[in-house]
C-alpha cells in the first residue's frame, strides 16, 4: 500500500517542510531541495525524467509561502514566486532523508550486499537458455553475480557467438583494443600472455584502462584434456584479510598509484598507459575495485626509491593472501560453459596446459560494463517483482 500524510507544515521560517505519515513516523524535506525537484511539466520532463529547470534560477535560500496538504496522497506548495509544485506521497517517501531511508533507497538503488567466499565456494550454476529465455531466470544471474561476484552459465552451444546472445541479452558488451570478443588460445607470437599455454597468475584484466570492464565472460568452446584448469579467489574477502592482518600493507596498497601498460597491435594498434591503485577503496576504507594484473605491470614507477621495498612488501603479501589455499577456488571448464564475473571484484588465472601443433584449449572472451549489467538487472527487476 502507498504511504499516506496525516499531517504537513512548514518548519524554520519556511525552510523545511514536515512531512507526518499516517504510520506516525515523519520526515523533513529542505524546501531547496523541494523546489529543485518540483514536478510540474515546466521544471520537470517527465517523458524523459529529467529535471528543465536551470540551476542559475533556483534560489538557495528559498522558503515556502504556503504548504497544503491536498489530499492523503500528495502535499501543494506555493512559492514566494506564486509557482505552484505538487508533490506525491509515494515519492516524498521514496526519498525521505533519514538515515535509514538514505541506506535503504541505496540499497535498492546499487545493490551493495556480498557474500564472501574462499575454497569453499558454491559455484552458482544457471543454465544458458534459460537466462536468454526467462526474465526470472535473467534476473536471479545478475542479482547472484552482482552478491557472489561469479556464476556459471552452463549448455550454451561450444562455438563462437554464444558471447553476442548474452550482450544482447544485458544490452551490449565492451568494445576494447581486443575487439569485441576475443579468443583465449595459443598464438605464435602472442600480443598478450593469456594467449599462451603458460600458467596465468591471479589478476583482474585491463587495469591499463582508466575504467576497467566491469564484467568478464569466458566461454569454453575447446578443452584441453591435461591442465588449463581455472582459478578464482574473491578479491574484496582478501583485501578485508589484508586490512585486518596487516594495516599498513593495506594503506599502502590503497594509495599508491601503479603505472600499467599495453602496447601492441589486435583490432586495431594500440598504447595505453594508466595510473592506478591495486587496491581502489570508498570513503569509509573498503575495497570497491581490485587493479591488480602482474603481466601488465610498467617497469616505469613513479614513486620516491624508498617507498619501492615497502610497496613490494605490502603486495607479495596481497599476494600470498591470493594464492592460500583456503582463499582459492579451482575448477576446470566444459565446452559449452560460461564462467560470468565481477571483473572489479573477482581475480583470475589459470594453470598451465601442454602446449602441441593444433589448438586443445580455445575461450571465447568478452566484457561488460556494470553499467549496462545494472541497468538491466533493475529492468529485469520491475517486470519480475512488478517494482518501481
């Protein structure tokens, strides 16, 4: 049921509005922040849900000239201007600016929740046709990668393309250097160690990039019978270790800026080079992105000399933490499978596999921005839930 108003008035000389609910709870809305956001077609584009009104007209000091309350459901108000707002109670309480309410709204907003996860791992598994088919089954993948940070798609045909279907599916995917997709396999003179026999350390891919994809998908179209088995350990449940364990190490981590690089030639030629903290974190210290990829790492360094041990120091220990055994997941893909990933979050590698004259192992690879994966995650969610 919507909220509705048992009571409405105006507080501090007019500079507030006090909204009562008729659950006996109350919230208090800054008639700036009011007049900023009236409704009305000539402040408001509601075909495109944009606020027309210029920022040079509004006045930051504004008071209310009069506050009605016009039914249960929605409370008038009149500026000094004679403009008229209208405002419903559904939205008023949507955006209530307690600090419960904030959290809430954020909550639902960005999906903030995660489970953590070592060697013990549960590898979600949700079949392929079922997300491209089934908005409930679509829904329950992104909700699950976005908490756990990794599901497996499983049954999608062991052949180039499947990767297109799932873009499609979210949006679109990331067009980078590589291409659009990409393939994992065995190259003479290979532009990138992924494409090697050779074993992969943990890593996030692309930390050259000054906004790294947000979302990996890794299609198994070709496996090779010894080796080539994956890895994956939870970045955000290591950094919270790390922090714990060791506080400087952290500290260090989290603020100084690493120089990475790429240069080659794949879709088209290509030389990037970006500054970046292994470890990116949110105002109150937690981890919100891992930049970690050893392979890409510029021998170009842009700190004082003595700050370089300490550095090394703080990520062999990051990295220790990685490769523990009660941190790491190892699983060997099938043909067919879709290992789908929170690139920010999730860290990577492989174990090495024979190398011969013909290609045994072959991936498919594409990105995705958390972007686009939101998006289609908060659509998915108003057609399964019927939510606004």
């Amino acid at each position: 049921m919507s909220p509705g108003i048992q009571k409405v008035e105006a507080l501090d000389a007019g500079h507030f509005v006090r909204v009562e609910w008729e659950d006996g709870s109350e919230s208090r809305y800054p008639c700036v922040w009011l007049r900023d956001n009236c409704q009305c077609p000539l402040c408001f584009l509601s075909s495109a849900g944009a606020r027309r009104l210029p920022f040079e007209d509004l006045e930051v000091n504004i008071a209310v000239k009069e506050v009605a309350l016009a039914d249960r459901k929605k409370i008038s108000i009149t500026w000094p201007d004679e403009h008229a707002s209208e405002y419903e109670a559904e939205w008023l309480k949507k955006r209530c600016f307690s600090e419960e309410a904030r959290a809430e709204m954020q909550a639902y907003l960005f999906l903030p929740e995660r489970q953590y996860w070592g060697s013990d791992l549960q590898l979600p598994k949700i079949p392929f046709e079922e997300i491209l088919c089934n908005n409930e089954s679509a829904y329950k993948w992104l909700c699950t990668l976005k908490k756990v940070g990794i599901v497996l798609l499983t049954g999608a045909a062991p052949r180039q393309g499947e990767l297109i279907k799932l873009g499609h599916r979210i949006g679109f995917l990331r067009l980078t250097f590589y291409g659009p997709t990409w393939q994992v396999q065995d190259k003479a003179d290979a532009n990138n160690v992924a494409y090697t026999t050779g074993k992969l350390c943990f890593h996030t891919d692309y930390p050259v990039l000054h906004h790294p994809p947000g979302v990996q998908f890794l299609h198994c179209i070709k496996q090779t019978a010894a080796g080539g088995e994956s890895e994956v350990v939870d970045g955000f449940h290591v950094c919270n270790k790390l922090k714990k364990q060791n506080p400087e190490a952290y500290q260090i981590l989290s603020s100084t800026a690493v120089d990475y690089t790429d240069v080659g030639v794949d879709y088209c030629d290509f030389a990037v080079h970006c500054k970046q903290r292994i470890i990116d974190i949110d105002s109150r210290g937690q981890a919100v992105r891992i930049n970690y990829n050893n392979a890409t790492r510029d021998a170009v360094f842009d700190i004082p000399a003595e700050k370089v041990r300490p550095f090394y120091a703080a990520l062999k220990e990051f990295n220790d933490l990685l490769n523990s055994a009660e941190h790491k997941f190892t699983y060997k893909l099938k043909p067919g499978d879709i290992v789908t990933f929170d690139n920010w979050r999730v860290l990577h590698g492989r174990q090495s596999y024979p190398s011969g004259s013909e290609v045994t192992r072959h991936l498919e690879g594409a990105y995705a921005d958390w972007d686009v994966v939101l998006s289609r995650l908060r659509l998915l969610r108003k057609r399964v839930l019927n939510r606004d």
